[in-house]
C-alpha cells in the first residue's frame, strides 16, 4: 500500500457540538466552586423565588481553571452542584488563533442534570475556552467561564496510523485489515482497545501484532463473498505508550468481492483456480527448482498486482553476473504473494516445463495468456495455496496470518483472545 508521508494535523481538528443537551467541556477552578478573575458569573433569579429560599447553582470541572499543559488524552467533566447544568460549551481557538468560528469539543449531559462529559478527546498545544450554565435550585441561571491549554506534542510524539485496505476498494476474502504505524506503539492495549471492525454480514475476527509498528485484523475464517467492512481507527490523542499519543483517527470503508481461492501442487505442477467454490480452469504451471529455490508451502494472500514488472536476481540478493543471476525487463502479468520476492507471473521462456518440472528462481511460472488470465480476474487478497514441499511461509513474510489456527492468531492480541 502507498505510505502516508503527509503528517501535519490541524490543533483543534475534528470537534463538533451542540449546545444544549449536547455540550462540553470544563469549568475548573482552583477551588472546586465559585468565581475568579478568569471567570465571568451571571445570575438571574426568579421572581417567585429568593436566594434565601434554596440554593444558589455551582459549577466545577475536572481541569483546574487556567491550567496549562494539560494531558490530551484528559476526558473533560463538568459538575453541577445544587442544579442542573444547562449548557455547556468547549470550544477550541480556530486555525487562525482567534475566537471566531472556533472547533467544539462533543460532549453529553446526563439525564439528571449533574455532569457533563466530553464525547472527544483534546488536540495538542490547543487553548480551549469553556462556558458552562446551571439552572440552581433558586431558580436562578449562573453561568462560569474559563480557559485551559493542552500539552504541546512533536512528531516524535505522535503515531500516524495507515491503513489497508484502501478506501472503497473490492478485495479479495483473505484480505486482512493492515493497521501501520510511524511512530512505535509501547502500549499495545491502549490502542487496540481504540481499533474497531464492523462487517456487514458480522462475522467473528480479531487482532494481532506482528510488532510494535503493525497490527493486522482478520475474520475467523474467510470473508464472506459481497462483506461490506468498516474500519474505525479512532486513536486521536489515545496513549501510546512512552510519551506516544495518536496522531489521527481514520475511518475506511472497503468491500469484498467474490471468493477466489488458487491451489497450487508443486509436484503436480498445476494450480487449479476456483471461483465461489466452482473450479474455473486447471493452468500448467512452473515453481521454484529445488533445492536452491524451492518455493514456500502454505497459505499465500496476493499482495499488490503489476501488469509489467523488472525481476532483478539482485533484489533477493543473487548477483547478477553469477550463473544464477537474472535482470528481465517487462515481465508481464505479475502479482506479489510474498514479501521475499515470490510472484506468480508470465514466463515465457519456461512454458516447456510448465506442467512438468520446477525450474524458476521460486515464483509461479505461466503462459502469457494463462498468466494474463489470472491476472485480469485477481484481486489484492485473493488467496493462493501452495503444497508440495518442505519448505514453509515464514511468519510476516507477506498476508501469512492464515498459517496461523485461530487460537494462535488471537495469542497475538494485546487485549487477550
């Protein structure tokens, strides 16, 4: 998939509320009520009641009034006492640094009355304004008003999340969820908790971390045919671990399309292509000459497709002026099953041996018109099993979650199976 090279994201990104039953954010005071040089207080009593009568309102917060550096991940509270919170309002400077059309913090009033909570997390090195109003028990409406500041954060302090598949693409059913991130991410739990699939028929699937830079998602068996898959990446300002925060929350939509499963018999020299369960076609084929290149067994996930493609001997580390060595230009219909080098391609030059010997470097050698095809019918996780020798996948050597039983791929879970 593309890397992501762009970083920047805007303080005060993505907030937005309402006023009334939907407002935000914090009142705080150095003390837990009353007034203050930071804050402004307007009371209305009603005619029909006195102050001697009940209860003036008060408000508090769970962020000191006029603190700085405050922790982005901190979730805003409000509080009433002797009342019920009306409004509450948590807006963030805009882009420009003024207070016009500023950024708001979501957030819900509880149905009693008593607090406000914030629905989103803080944008770092933002200033963020807070207006709140309480209806007290006098009838009366008061309102408080205050400012905080979030930390400051660096890119170093900030992991941005890629993903794959690619938005409204149509995949393949051994497609798995690819979650990368640019910055390490220590506290594995904390994210994970924040990683969210939801498909459309539901089916059972999990996490699992290869390292502390990629985790992968995937369904219990196959994807079903026709799924609709959203992936919800909502990992803005969560912990990371050492210092880490998320940098962004990210949303992707994908599709799966029709269950194309390829199985190749290294020793039989053939891969027999099935469609939705129905065998299509039996193609002669060609794999790697053992025991210098034996091709691997068990289960491949086609990686990313190239209608023409240099194969340079040097990029899986074979000279090219040794007697095995090889640099062809424009070889036709390739499509990735391994991150070590192994395509299933066109090879022209060994259609003799097709159907019977192995004689590649450890790729799948067809026809140019078999291979072409294959290659107009395929998708980027479309699944290839391979059989024949003793030779295995290694973990993480390309979509390779499918080696795994469903036990041992939930081992990989930071949150347990």
């Amino acid at each position: 998939m593309p890397s992501l090279a762009v970083r920047s994201v805007t303080a005060a990104a993505v907030l937005a509320l309402s006023s009334s039953l939907l407002s935000s954010c914090d009142a705080g005071s150095a003390s837990p009520f009353g007034g203050s040089a930071d804050q402004e207080t307007t009371s209305t009593t009603s005619p029909s009641q006195t102050a001697s009568q009940a209860p003036a309102g008060q408000i508090r917060s769970n962020i000191q009034r006029g603190a700085g550096d405050v922790a982005v991940d901190t979730v805003v509270k409000v509080f009433a006492r002797h009342g019920r919170l009306s409004t509450v309002t948590v807006s963030a400077a805009s882009q420009s640094g003024t207070d016009a059309d500023p950024s708001i913090l979501r957030g819900t009033i509880s149905g009693d009355g008593s607090s406000w909570r914030a629905l989103d997390r803080l944008e770092p090195g933002t200033p963020y304004r807070v207006e709140a109003t309480v209806r007290g028990n006098d009838g009366a409406l008061v309102t408080r008003r205050t400012r905080f500041t979030t930390q400051e954060l660096s890119l170093d302090q900030q992991t941005y999340p890629s993903i794959a598949p690619l938005p409204g693409e149509t995949v393949g059913v051994g497609m798995p969820v690819i979650v990368n991130f640019d910055v390490p991410v220590t506290d594995r739990a904390s994210i994970e908790q924040h990683l969210t699939v939801t498909s459309t028929p539901a089916q059972a699937g999990g996490w699992y971390w290869l390292n502390d830079r990629e985790v992968h998602f995937r369904p219990k068996k196959y994807w079903k045919p026709g799924t609709k898959v959203k992936v919800d990446v909502d990992i803005n300002s969560v912990p990371a671990g050492e210092g880490v925060y998320g940098q962004l929350s990210r949303q992707v939509d994908f599709k799966v399309g029709d269950a194309h499963i390829y199985k190749v018999d290294m020793n039989a020299h053939n891969m027999q292509v099935f469609s939705n369960g129905k065998l299509l076609r039996t193609l002669p084929v060609t794999t790697g000459e053992q025991p210098k290149f034996t091709t691997r067994s068990g289960v491949k996930v086609i990686i990313e497709k190239f209608d023409a493609k240099r194969m340079n001997s040097e990029t899986v580390g074979i000279p090219n002026d040794s007697a095995d060595g090889y640099n062809i230009d424009n070889v036709q219909w390739a499509m990735r099953v391994t991150y070590s080098g192994e395509f299933i391609h066109a090879a022209p030059w060994s259609v003799g041996s097709q159907g019977y010997a192995n004689v590649s470097h450890g790729c799948t050698g067809l026809s140019t018109a078999d291979a072409g095809w294959l290659y107009a019918m395929s998708r980027r996780g479309d699944v290839v099993k391979y059989v024949g020798t003793d030779r295995s996948i290694e973990p993480g050597n390309g979509y390779s979650e499918w080696n795994l039983s469903w036990a041992q791929f939930q081992d990989g879970s930071a949150l347990g199976g």
